[in-house]
C-alpha cells in the first residue's frame, strides 16, 4: 500500500504538493492537508495508468472530508526546546530521524542525542561525523525511560521534546508542538499525530487498520480540574492522550514529577509504559495536556508478524506496568484509581464487545483494508498485562543492583555531560 501526502488549497481548490513513497497505484493511504495543516486521511484505489493521482486523491478527499477544516491558530513565539532522541546501535535508521530534526522550522531549539547502552562506538561516530550540530551524551545502563531521563538532565530547554530514532519529523512539527506553552501557562505536557511512514508489510497494514499510533485530527485539551465526561478511567487511560514518539513537556513540570520512571520502558524487563508514567504525573500534579495534530511525525511501523507479536505483547505490559509504578511512586493515587477500576472495566468491555462484533468487517479508522484485529494478538496483549507487575518488579530489582538504589533521583540539568556540538540553532 502506497503513501501519499497531498495538500490542497481547499478541499475544493489546487493542488499545492503532492509526495508519495511508492507508484501512486492500487491501494494508497493518503494524508490530506490544508494550506500545510493536516485535516484527515482517506484510502483510495487508484487504478494502473491513472493519469494524475493527486487530482483523483483530490477527489475522493473532496468527497470523505466534506466539511473539514482546521481551525483557526495563533501560534505564538515557542520557548527554547531541547529535542531528545534515545537510541541504541541504530545508526542508520537514526541518520535520517537526525536530517528530518535538523530541518524544523523552530527559531530556537538543540538536538540531543542519548545513546544507551551502545555495544559499538557507531552512533558516537555518525554523531562526530555528520552531525557536528547535535549535542551526544551516553547512557550506560539500557532502558528508555532512563535514557530520556539522561537526556533530560543534559538538556538546555524550557520544553522537553521527545521522539524515536525511527521518524521522519515534519518541518513545522517541533513548532507546532511546542507552541502551545507558550500560549497556555498551564500546560504541562503536548503530544501529536503520528502516522505511518510506509505500509508495505501485512503487519504494517494491520497496525495501522486497528488505529496505529494516531489519535486523530481534532485539537484536544485535557484539565484535571475538569475531568471528561465519558472517560470513566481519566486520568489513567494514559493511552488516549498521546505516544511517546510525539510528545513534548515544560522542562519544570517534568523534572518536579521526578521524569521518566527509569524502571519502565523498551530496554527493561517492563517493556513500556514510560511515556504512559508521565503523563498521568504531569496531569496528577494539575497540569494541562494538550493534544494537536498539526505536530506531525511519520513512524516507521514494524514489518513482521513476530515485531508486531512482541508489540503487542509489550503494550498490555507496559499498561499495568505504568500502573504499578504509579501506585508505588505515588501510593495516595491508588484510592483514585480503584474507584475508578468498576466503572473503567464495564466501559473496557463495551469497546471489546464492540471490536469483537467489527471484527467480520475492517476495523479500525481507514476502513475496507480486510485485515481484521487477530484473537491472538488481544490474548497476547491479556498475557502482558498479566505480566506487567512482574516485570516492573524485576526492572526495580535489576536498578537496585546496579545503582544501589530503587530508582534514580528527578533528573536536574547538568553541565555539559558527553561529548557535544553546539546547538542545532
């Protein structure tokens, strides 16, 4: 399935640009835009010898967005961010996360690269010969949370900005998600759309059918002084306001809630549940979360049916693992949360009852791709969520025998740790 990225002068104007990663033909998945900004995706059939593809994506857009538009943005001036990118013996895949972050049209941003618990010298070496700009600093003990609380402490920035060495940011994705502090005093956290940069693979497709990583095309803003109606489990369905390829925090808030939880995320018996941790944190201590979908990154999925096993298996452990973490972090929660657990679970099982009854057609938001959601793949999603307390144990017990300790102290700013560049800007 190809992927296209069309933008439009209106839903009814010209084409101003159209890219796409493959011959425009058979199955595309398109992102439409507006003027730049993003207002929906559609899936067409485009037929072999079609003569201009962009037009008849045009089309069909014209016809299954009919009354989308983006609203109305005042971007102010952004704060000064430091982006962290976590990475382990990635190299090549992380040279063109590293091209696409060094072109973001932000006037006043760093790029700091954490390396954790690098085998080889080969991402120092890219670093030192290809990107003399970016800041690298080296995380020994592996985990991802640890490794952005690394990142952290060497960072310059009034905004933390985090996302994988596997994306390809759009130029205007470091302002658009970081404008909003500047904005709106009380907001803590920022996270934005993430959409696939390829879908050449069954697993691809699949991932991407039951939802993906997006969260949709409407700005939303979360206040803990104002809980959603209909979201019996606010605020510790952590899913729904984010992924940690795309998010952005105020610099004070996150290092007041302590930052990442080094004992959860990809790299610890864990397995995830990071970024979910700190969400929750930033909301519990009475910040805003804001959602926009005008901070685009393009993920690179996983290909293979065994990656998308692991996934999903990690997802249901780093759910009850980022729960687990809260409890013991933070134990004056756990009444908030089991009160919540009755009302939660009953709302889980309409949404399963409901996929369940999709499941003979296509789930997910791009429709008529006839992939449906395997069984399999929710039992192993189950089986992590058993796991996942087990796992969090077992990430503590393995930093206590290294550091001494159950986990790390609030991550503050440091000198200039590592070896460093200057700035990107």
């Amino acid at each position: 399935m190809a992927v296209a990225d069309l933008d439009l002068d209106a839903l009814d104007g010209t084409v101003l640009s159209f890219r796409c990663d493959d011959v425009p033909e058979g199955r595309v998945h398109a992102l439409v835009r507006l003027r730049g900004r993003p207002v929906g995706t559609v899936l067409a059939h485009l037929p072999p010898g079609t003569g201009d593809p962009a037009r008849a994506l045009a089309a069909v857009a014209r016809e299954r967005l009919a009354g989308r538009a983006p609203r109305p943005v005042a971007y102010g001036t952004p704060p000064r961010t430091s982006v962290v990118v976590a990475t382990r013996e990635r190299a090549g895949v992380l040279s063109g996360a590293l091209d696409s972050l060094l072109a973001q049209d932000h006037p006043d941003y760093e790029v700091v690269v954490v390396d954790n618990a690098p085998r080889t010298a080969a991402t120092r070496e890219l670093i030192e010969a290809k990107y003399p700009g970016v800041r690298y600093v080296r995380e020994d003990v592996p985990g991802l949370a640890g490794a952005h609380n690394r990142g952290v402490a060497a960072a310059d920035g009034e905004v933390l900005a985090f996302t994988d060495d596997d994306v390809v940011a759009d130029p205007h994705w470091l302002t658009a998600l970081t404008a909003p502090f500047a904005a709106d005093a009380r907001i803590g956290c920022v996270t934005g759309l993430i959409l696939p940069a390829r879908l050449r693979t069954p697993a691809q497709i699949l991932l991407e059918s039951h939802g993906g990583f997006a969260k949709g095309f409407t700005p939303r803003t979360w206040d803990p002084r104002h809980p959603p109606a209909g979201e019996p489990l606010f605020p510790f369905a952590a899913g729904s306001f984010g992924s940690g390829a795309n998010m952005a925090f105020r610099a004070t808030a996150l290092r007041a809630a302590g930052g990442f939880d080094p004992a959860t995320g990809t790299g610890t018996p864990a397995r995830g549940g990071d970024d979910l941790y700190a969400f929750v944190r930033v909301l519990t201590a009475g910040h805003r979360l804001h959602y926009t979908p005008d901070a685009l990154v393009w993920h690179h999925h996983r290909e293979t049916w065994q990656d998308l096993r692991a996934q999903a298996y990690g997802y249901g452990a780093g759910l009850t693992a980022y729960l687990t973490a809260l409890v013991v972090r933070r134990p004056d929660l756990l009444p908030a949360l089991l009160a919540r657990l009755p009302r939660g679970l009953a709302h889980a099982r309409a949404m399963t009852a409901a996929r369940g009854a999709a499941e003979a057609g296509t789930p997910g938001a791009h429709g008529a791709q006839g992939h449906p959601w395997p069984r399999g793949l929710s039992r192993l999603e189950r089986l992590g969520m058993l796991y996942g307390p087990i796992g969090y144990a077992r990430a503590r017990a393995r930093l206590r025998a290294r550091t001494g300790a159950g986990g790390t102290a609030p991550p503050r700013r440091t000198g200039t740790p590592g070896t460093e560049g200057g700035g990107a800007r």
